[in-house]
C-alpha cells in the first residue's frame, strides 16, 4: 500500500512538472542556472545582458544584442517545457525592422527533426515567418501571396507574440491577440501558403524554448525580452500568469479574432490608426488587423489591403 502511494505521488509530481507553468518576468534579476544562455557551435560577438532601463512590466527585461553571421548568434531560455502542447507567450521589442534576409528571434532544439535540428520562429522577406531547419521548409510559402499572409514585425515598442505547438502538428500564432493567418498550419486548418510546410509528415517535438537572434546573413539586430510565459494551454496578453483567453479559430480570409486584453489603464490604439510623424517605404507594411505601425506611404506609393491582416506600400 505505501508502495502504491508513493508510485501514485511520484506520477501526480512527473504530471505537474509536465504540464507546470513556467513564468518570469527578471523582476528578481536572471536566474542563469534556470535560463541559460544557449548558443550551438559557435558564439562570437552576441551577448545577453539583464537590461533595467527599458521593460515591459517593472524595471527589468533581458536584452540581447545580437550580432551578423551564424556564429554571431545567442539565446537564452529553459529546456522546461510541457509534454504536449505547447503555448508561449513573450512580450518583446525589436531595435530594427526585419529585412529580406533570414533571421531568427526564438528557436527550439527539435527532437522530431533529427539530433541538433530546430524549429526556429524569425523573419525573412519583412515578415514574420517559421523555419524548419531539417529540410528548410518556411510557413508561410515564401511567394508574393504567402508573404501577405503574414505580418511585419513593428520596431521599438512591446508587442505580445504567442505561438502554440501541438502534438497533432498544429502551429498557430498571434500578435497583440490577432491571429496571424499565414503562420498557421495542421489538421482542421486551411491555410493555402503552407504548402511547402505541410509536405513534411514531421509534427515538432520541442524540446525546450530559446529567445535571442540568430542571423544566416549579416544582419544584426537588438531585441529585449519581458514576462515570458511557457504553458500547457494559452495565456493571451493579459499579464504574467494570465488566464486563457476564449479559443478562437481564424483562416486566411476568415473572421476576424477578438482584441487583445491588456493589464494597463490605458486603451490601445486601433490596429490600423495612423502616425503622421512617420511614412512607409516602398514594399512596406502600412495596414492590416493588429498593426501599429506607419499607414501613410512615402511618396509616390499608396496603401494597398491585400488581405484582413496585410496591406502594403505599392
């Protein structure tokens, strides 16, 4: 009998450790021994650094400087993460826009793929996009349509991105509550840019999170990290141990999703409110459902929608 109550007590522990909530919002400092730098191969130039001068919440964030070259890449993070799905949900601000190269902002050691592969979350063409590092697969597809189903990711200001990995192969993703159409895959979704994607019969297996950069080109950039929260269900916007928001199911030309709740007084801006003080470039983002950014276009260019969650400098 006190064989099987330990047994039982030893599985309750293993559950609640699999499917614990892991939070921090680096009020107490960074804790290097529970979030350790992560940099596979080689690490020469990028640097992480506890950051009191610029935070989402409180005073602290944990900023990383990246710098150009596979080799310039660091992260840090926790191999704690649940046994099935899997939720995240960062605050982070990026010092300069994505660009044509690829990078990579969160990566995650991928078991499923093969030894030392990942499944990487960054940015190439301007928007945000997902890569498979086995076979270098994106989603979305990397065309002129699969690009607009994707988003930019604004500069110099918090924004609340979330993903969800599932045991069934299901990705899905947010930015300030809005789902993201394009960075959509799996069973029950109907998403026509994640062909190249959904080739694989791979369903990601990550084997713990990392945040920081990671670049296959020159590019460098600066990105701070605040009030992570790594789940077995989803947290959404609403503070560091929030509660799950209502499920929602969005596809490409699908309704549009409920606004993002947030812990401030203040009332966010419109998705598509404009900033005379600023303009697009050419081939920019300028619109679309939880944008912030510029919607006035330089000159000679105009504001075009292609779809809900894009519009774009033509």
């Amino acid at each position: 009998m006190v064989r099987q109550q330990a047994t039982s007590l030893l599985a309750l522990a293993f559950l609640s450790v699999a499917s614990a909530q892991v939070s921090n919002d680096f009020e107490s400092g960074w804790d290097q021994t529970a979030w350790p730098t992560y940099a596979p191969d080689c690490n020469q130039g990028g640097k992480v650094t506890l950051d009191s001068t610029t935070a989402h919440s409180g005073k602290n964030s944990i900023r990383v400087d990246g710098a150009g070259g596979y080799c310039g890449h660091i992260f840090f993070g926790t191999s704690q993460v649940p046994s099935g799905d899997l939720y995240v949900r960062v605050y982070l601000k990026a010092a300069n826009a994505l660009t044509s190269s690829h990078v990579t902002f969160i990566t995650m050691p991928d078991p499923a793929q093969g030894t030392n592969k990942h499944l990487r979350i960054g940015g190439q063409s301007q928007i945000l996009m997902y890569n498979r590092e086995s076979d270098d697969a994106t989603l979305p597809d990397l065309s002129p349509q699969g690009i607009a189903s994707s988003t930019a990711l604004p500069t110099g200001s918090w924004q609340c991105f979330e993903y969800h990995i599932g045991t069934d192969g299901t990705i899905e993703t947010w930015l300030n509550g809005a789902a993201i159409a394009g960075l959509e895959a799996g069973p029950g979704i109907n998403n026509p840019y994640a062909d190249q994607w959904e080739r694989s019969s791979i369903k990601p297996t990550p084997a713990g999170v990392y945040f920081g950069w990671e670049s296959y080109g020159g590019d460098t950039n600066t990105f701070w990290y605040d009030d992570i929260v790594i789940s077995s269900s989803r947290v959404g916007c609403s503070g560091s141990t929030g509660t799950s928001p209502p499920a929602t199911t969005t596809t490409p030309g699908g309704s549009t999703p409920p606004p993002a709740t947030s812990t401030t007084t203040s009332t966010a801006p419109p998705a598509t409110s404009s900033t005379p003080s600023c303009t697009a470039a050419h081939w920019a983002q300028c619109g679309g459902i939880g944008y912030t950014g510029c919607t006035t276009c330089a000159s000679p260019y105009t504001c075009t929608a292609l779809n809900d969650y894009y519009s774009q400098c033509l």
